[in-house]
C-alpha cells in the first residue's frame, strides 16, 4: 500500500472540537487512480492535506510511501514531500509575478539540489512539453486561461516526478471541456509512469473516470465502487 490511513480522526479547534473526521479508513495501492468523491463540507480536502503531510495535528495513523507522517520530524517531512508528493488545487496556485517556466521550476530551488540553471530549465521545458502547454513558457500565468494555468500548475507537479499526486478540485475552476483535457491528461500520468493519482472532488461524472471511488460522508467512509 502506497497510503494507508487507519482510524484517522480530526477536528479543528475552532470548530469546537466537533470531528470533522471521524474514523478514516482509506488503504491505496500504488499505481492506483482512487476518486474521493462526497459533497462540499464531507472532509475531502482535510483528508487529503493528511495524506500529503499538511496537516499532522490529527488522531490515528497515516502511513504513506512507507512513512509515518506524524514520527517524521519537519525537515525530513518537508523532503518528503517535495520529493513524493505533489498537489494540485483547484484554485492553481501559481506565482503570479514569475513566468510559468519559473513557477514549474520552482520546487527545484526549494528542494535545495544544485542542479545548474541549464538542466533545471530543460527539465521544466520537458514537464511542458509534457502537458502541452510549453509555448506559454515565458509568458506570466495572468496572460494564460483557467484550462491553460491548470496545464502549468500540472507541468509543476510532475517536474518532481512525485509517486503521488493529490488533486484537490482540480477542475472546479474550468469549463468542462478544459477540465477533461486535464483529467485526461491525470489518467496518462497515471497509465504511462504509474503515478498514484488521488482525485477530489464532488463531481460523480468526473470520479467515475478513477479505477476506484471511495465515497465519503460526515468524516467516513460510507461506500467504495469501481465503476465499469
Ligand atoms: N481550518 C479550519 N478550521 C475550522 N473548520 C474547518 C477548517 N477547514 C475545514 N473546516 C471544516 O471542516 C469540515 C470539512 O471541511 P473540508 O475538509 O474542507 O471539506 P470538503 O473539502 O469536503 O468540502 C467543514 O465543516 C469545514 O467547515
Ligand atoms: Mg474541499
């Protein structure tokens, strides 16, 4: 098992102590394309930011690629990270003020490797080219549209070549032929380099593109299916 969550439980301090989740179960295998798929408030994006090592202020156990989150201290967790997992969000999250060639090369700086700029930037050339979207390479991400920032936002996750990838609403901000292009382009990941892909979203068209949905409701798992 690539992730392996058992018994998770949570609740934000602000929220009064309520569980947001209450007993989180999710065993997938490497190589699988699982869907979380529940309704806005159900606890999707709490458990995904367990699973990626956001959030470690949670009861239970999570166990992903091998490691578990809460023994690692915050320097090994953040290499961790940025060397296994990578996220995509529904809002992007790209630097405005750098190019897009810059904003997919930009975890290479954090990871702290010495790799010189020209390899760094064939690299990135090579993550767009991946995605189709490498003639917007100079240009900032203000200048590109929803399906176009998306594809960089993608570029940049796969630069790493994470074994993960975690999307959270990934196309909850596009059209919906922009957000099948970039489903497409998750389950090519997926086929052609094995990546895991975790998919979040409410969308039941859109999970039942994954090889599994796990359905979630009120911080549980109520249901698991694999559509045909
Ligand atoms: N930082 C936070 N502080 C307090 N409550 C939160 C926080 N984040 C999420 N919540 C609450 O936790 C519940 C689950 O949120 P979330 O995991 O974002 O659900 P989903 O992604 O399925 O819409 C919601 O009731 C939400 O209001
Ligand atoms: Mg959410």
């Amino acid at each position: 098992m690539i992730v392996e969550l058992r018994h998770i439980q949570k609740s934000y301090e602000a929220a009064s102590g309520i569980p947001v989740l209450k007993d989180g179960n999710v065993a997938i295998e490497e190589g699988e394309f699982v869907a979380i798929l529940g309704k806005s408030g159900s606890g999707k994006t709490t458990l995904l930011n367990i699973i990626g090592g956001l959030d470690r202020d949670f009861k239970g156990e999570a166990i992903v690629a091998g490691r578990n989150l809460q023994k690692m201290g915050d320097r090994a967790l953040s290499r961790f990270r940025n060397e296994t997992i990578a996220f995509i969000f529904q809002t992007f999250n790209l630097l405005p003020h750098l190019t897009c060639r810059e904003n997919v090369a930009f975890p290479a700086y954090f990871a702290g490797n010495a790799a010189n700029r020209a390899e760094v930037a064939q690299r990135a050339q090579e993550a767009m080219e991946r995605v189709g979207i490498e003639h917007k390479a100079a240009s900032v991400p203000g200048r590109l549209s929803g399906g176009e920032r998306q594809r960089v936002a993608i570029a940049r996750a796969i630069f790493q070549k994470p074994r993960i990838l975690l999307a959270d609403e990934p196309t909850g901000n596009l059209d919906s032929v922009s957000g099948r292009h970039v489903l497409d382009l998750f389950m090519e990941l997926n086929r052609e380099d094995g990546m895991t892909c975790m998919l979040v979203t409410h969308d039941e068209q859109l999970a039942k593109m994954a090889s599994r949905i796990v359905r979630i409701a009120d911080g549980q798992v109520v249901g698991e299916e694999r559509p045909a």
